[in-house]
C-alpha cells in the first residue's frame, strides 16, 4: 500500500495485514512512525463522507470503526463493515483536448500600476482582439484564444472568494494564452508580453515598465490542456466469478484473440486465466528503458484491447471480434 498516512508524511510504502475481523497498517520506512488519527485522516482523502466509502460493489461504512496503536509503526483497525449494493456500478471518466498553453511570468512593486492593473486588463484583451485579427490575417478567430491574467496577491488563489480586500505591496502576474496549437498560442503570448510590460498608465506620462519578468524570452510553452468531459457512474454490468467463468467457456479468449491484437504470433503470448481476470504477456519490443523503448511503464500497452468487442454468450466460433467487427 503507497501512501501519506505516516508521520513525517512520506511517499514510502506501507504494509496493510488483513485477517477475520480487523487489520493493521505498519509504516515500514525506517524512523517513520503512525498513529490512529494520521490513519483515521484518510477517510476523508477524495471523500465526500469520511464515514461512507462508495465503492462498484457496495459502501464501506467506518461509522463505528476504532483505530488503536499497537506500537509507533502500527495501528490496528477494526468495526468497519462493507454494505453490499443492490447492484454493481462503474465510474466512467473522460477528457478533451482545450488547446495549447504558452505562459508568461511577472511581477509588478509598483504601487499606482498595482492600482491601476485591473482596470486596464479588459482594455488590454480588446487591444489583442484587435491584434490577433490583425497579425494573422483573419485566419485566427480572436474567440478561439483565450488570454487571461492571473493576480496573486489580489485573491487569485480563491478565486474570487477572498473574504477580505487585499492591499498588496508586490503583485505576481501569471498570463496564460490558450489557442488551438502550440505556434499559434506562442505568437501570441508574444506580443502579449510585450503589450502587458507597457501599459498605458493614467497617471504617469509616455510609457513606463508595468511589469517585471524574470525570464528572457518571457514566454515558456506550456503544452497541451485538457479538460474533463466525462465524469458519471454507471450501472448494469456486475462482475462475478460465473460470469467470468461462462465468458472463459466460450473460448474466445485465447492465443489467437491476443495475438491478432497486438499484430504477433500465437507463440508469443502467454495467457494465465485467473478468478475474474485473465493474464496476458508478451515480449516487449525494446528493453525496458533503452534507447529505443516507446512505452517505458507499459503505460498504453492496453491500447489494442479497446478495440475488442465482447458479445453476448454465443458459441464460441461467432463471441469475439476485433476492430469494426470483423471475425476472429
């Protein structure tokens, strides 16, 4: 088990012991130690109810759970009980390509320009409306690049929640250009920085600096950005040790199946069938970390399996297809 339950808090690993009516979690770093409140915290990590743990089969309930140190390394825990639902659920995620970042970093002591700043930055994205219009001939759309400033020290990291008015003496600018690629956002957040370092200050006359940065280029390409668009839990689908085993009886899965999938031959493949899970193995074309490994953590190596449709329970010869439905 892998996580920050001990104390100092650490990465390090932990060692879980499972038996009839309780378990213990031992920190196994040396000088590391844990206690029953650095364990009974991690019901509330990514836990909407500390006490209520829903998991595809059923919810784990921790209302009368105790936690007791057996020595500095371990603490037992027991009372917890699973309650079985009435059906099986999965968690289905997914994301979509935004577009491409490249980000500019500053920082402003000037008070009046402090001052002054918000006023001027819808202003400043007028400007670059214009500029991207411009500069690139009508074949960027203004509305496909978003540029926004980011004020820390003004509320930035709430959000918009700060309870209080901020009076900063020092103010760090974060500016962020988001187009749909990586050149484009990159051109842009050119004459952005520039723009940004030289804005028109009421109260002073001719231009000024309005912005130190740190780094020459200021410009630094962030990569791609992506963003949620899948996030449900669905239902129907209830794996159990009958089903996997009338799946098995079918015969589909097999040497063949696998070999087609991954484009070698049957006698590279090694197939273990497990309780509720099938074991499947082949020669990696590169050394793990070498020169000429693509996939150094087998990463994406499930990729082909996506591709495998699995119809309902029919003789064996007609169960399984590959890609667009052609037959094995």
């Amino acid at each position: 088990m892998r996580c920050r339950l001990r104390h100092p808090p650490s990465a390090d690993g932990l060692l879980v012991t499972l038996r009839e009516d309780h378990f213990d979690v031992t920190a196994l770093a040396d000088g590391s130690r844990l206690t029953p409140r650095s364990v009974a915290a991690h019901t509330l990590y990514e836990n909407a109810d500390p006490f209520h743990i829903a998991e595809p089969s059923g919810v784990l309930d921790t209302t009368d759970a105790t936690y007791e140190a057996v020595d500095d390394r371990t603490v037992r825990v027991r009372g917890a009980r699973y309650v079985p639902a009435d059906g099986y659920t999965n968690k289905l995620e997914g994301a979509e390509l935004v577009g491409y970042q490249t980000v500019i970093i500053g920082g402003v002591r000037d008070r009046i320009v402090i001052k002054t700043l918000p006023e001027l930055l819808p202003m400043a994205k007028h400007y670059f409306d214009a500029k991207i219009a411009d500069i690139f001939g009508g074949k960027v759309d203004p509305a496909d690049v978003d540029i926004d400033y980011r004020l820390y020290g003004t509320g930035a990291v709430l959000a918009g929640h700060e309870p209080d008015p901020l009076d900063p003496r020092e103010l760090g600018v974060l500016i962020t250009v988001t187009a749909p690629d990586q050149a484009t956002a990159h051109a842009v957040a050119t004459f952005v920085a520039h723009a940004s370092s030289h804005l028109p200050i009421p109260e002073y006359d001719g231009l000024v600096s309005t912005l130190a940065y740190p780094y020459s280029p200021p410009e630094m390409d962030r990569g791609p950005l992506y963003r949620f668009t899948l996030n449900h839990v669905t239902t129907g689908v209830t794996p159990t040790e009958q089903t996997y085993e009338a799946l098995v009886a079918t015969g589909f899965l097999n040497k063949q199946l696998f070999a087609t999938l991954y484009n070698t031959a049957p006698d590279n493949i090694l197939l273990v069938n497990h309780p509720l899970a099938v074991k499947v193995s082949l020669p990696r074309p590169a050394v793990q970390g070498e020169l000429r490994d693509t996939d150094c953590y087998a990463g994406q190596q499930y990729a082909p399996l996506m591709d495998m449709e699995v119809a309902p329970r029919r003789p064996a010869a007609s169960t399984a297809t590959v890609g667009r439905g052609h037959p094995l």
